[in-house]
C-alpha cells in the first residue's frame, strides 16, 4: 500500500494541467486582443503608403525640374512617364503598387488620374500644380485628425507646398491641389 500512494503523489493531476492550461489560454487571448494585429497591419501598409507617395513626389519634382516646368499629364497611367527608362524619365526605378486596402479603397473620386490606386492631380496653371495622395487606413491615422468620427486622413504631396504629410477631410472631399491644410499632429 505504501508503494501505491507514493505513485500517486508525484507528477500533476489531470485538474492541475487542464488548469494551468486554461490560464495560458486567457492570457494569450488578452495578449492578441491588446496587441490587435489588424490595426498592426494596417499600420504597416499606411507607413509603406507614406514612404511611396514622399518617393513619388520627389520623382515629380525632379521630372518637372528636367522637364522645363512641366508634371505628368493626367492619366491612368501617369507613373509610367516618370517610370523607368526608356519609356519613362527614370525617376523612380519601379511602378509602385499600392498595399490593398482593408476595407474601402483609395477614394480617388476627385482625382482626375488613378494609377495602382495612387490618386494625381495636376492643374494646368502657369506654373503647374500637382498632388499625389490616396487614404490611411489605420485607427491611429483617424486619431490624428480633429474629429475622427467625421474626418478621413490622407497623406498627400503637394508641389505647391513642397512637401508631403497628413491632411484631413470631410468625405466625399478630397485633397486638391493647391496650397493644403496640413494637419497639426503628423
């Protein structure tokens, strides 16, 4: 007999395990509520949006520099005039193409060219203005606008400005081109 309950007191019982087991799973489970991968994602499809639409604006300045004073004419498929030689300038190596969107898409309404989702807009002003923008997508780009609930967040490139950054609207608007109103958190 005494052999018998020293077995049974070493190791852990069935309870003890599916316990210990249930606890891993509700810590695991506030862990991937808290971290929110979505929102993760979303981030780093808005950062890589930022990163192109700067990239494309300096290829616009540099083409309207060689160029005498001219952008990209309005069209679907405006990059490939600033795309790679020898059909293009060569001011960017590569067509970007614009991460899919979660939901929605780039709201390109107002913008007279729409190429991989990347909106332009160009007037025909002496000297020429023009835009490159499309819309954020992540909660934290929403938060930086005054009133998230009714405003959408852009990041846009202005020539008129020579710069890029974050600009808000009321949808169905649009950035355009021209001076913009840039939003105070970036």
């Amino acid at each position: 007999m005494k052999l018998f309950n020293k077995q049974l007191r070493e190791g852990f019982t069935l309870v003890e395990l599916l316990v210990v087991i249930a606890v891993l799973g509700i810590l695991a489970t506030v862990i991937l509520v808290a971290v929110d991968p979505l929102e993760q994602f979303a981030r780093g499809r808005d950062a890589s949006r930022k990163t192109v639409v700067g990239q494309l604006g300096r290829a616009l300045s540099a083409y309207y520099t060689s160029q005498s004073a001219t952008y990209p004419v309005q069209s679907a498929t405006w990059m490939n005039t600033i795309g790679p030689a020898p059909a293009g300038s060569g001011d960017i190596r590569t067509i970007p193409v614009n991460p899919n969107y979660a939901a929605g898409g780039p709201n390109c309404a107002a913008a007279a060219a729409n190429q991989n989702n990347f909106c332009y807009v160009m007037n025909g002003a002496n000297p020429p203005d023009a835009i490159v923008y499309l819309r954020l997508e992540s909660r934290n780009e929403y938060a930086k606008c005054t009133n998230p609930a009714t405003m959408t967040p852009f990041f846009v490139w202005s020539s008129t400005d020579g710069r890029a950054g974050l600009v808000c609207t009321i949808l169905p608007a649009a950035p355009g081109v021209g001076a913009q109103t840039w939003n105070a958190k970036q």
